[in-house]
C-alpha cells in the first residue's frame, strides 16, 4: 500500500499513518509531498512549479509500481 500526503497537509494526521505503516510492517510505504498540501498543492517559494509536483508524485507511483512487481 502507498500513501502519499503533502507536508503541510492539514486534513490528514502524518502520526496515525505512520503508526499505520508500522503496524502493515512493510507492506505499506509513506511518499512525502514536500512542501504539498492535501492535493499536493505548493507554495511558489518552494521553487516547483505544479506540473513538477505531480510528475514528482507520478514518479513515486511508477517506483512503487515496480517494486511491487518486483516481489
């Protein structure tokens, strides 16, 4: 399973997925959105622009996907 959660993400507590990771023990991957919020919005200081956030994000998805498959 892959979460994926912006920084600055108000609408979802960073603790209770990471204790939910633990508890998958290993089955479960967090991918942190730098600086995103809950729709992986950024600020312009972060100095991306939109379209480099979500090919961050797909990206992220794409190496999951391959070490899912790779299993």
């Amino acid at each position: 399973m892959l979460f994926v959660q912006g920084t600055r993400d108000e609408m979802a507590d960073v603790s209770l997925i990471e204790s939910t990771i633990e508890a998958m023990r290993g089955i479960a991957t967090l991918q942190r959105v730098r600086d995103g919020d809950h729709s992986f919005r950024v600020r312009a200081a972060s100095g991306r622009s939109q379209p480099q956030v979500f090919d961050e994000v797909l990206d992220a998805i794409d190496d999951w996907l391959d070490r899912l498959l790779e299993r």
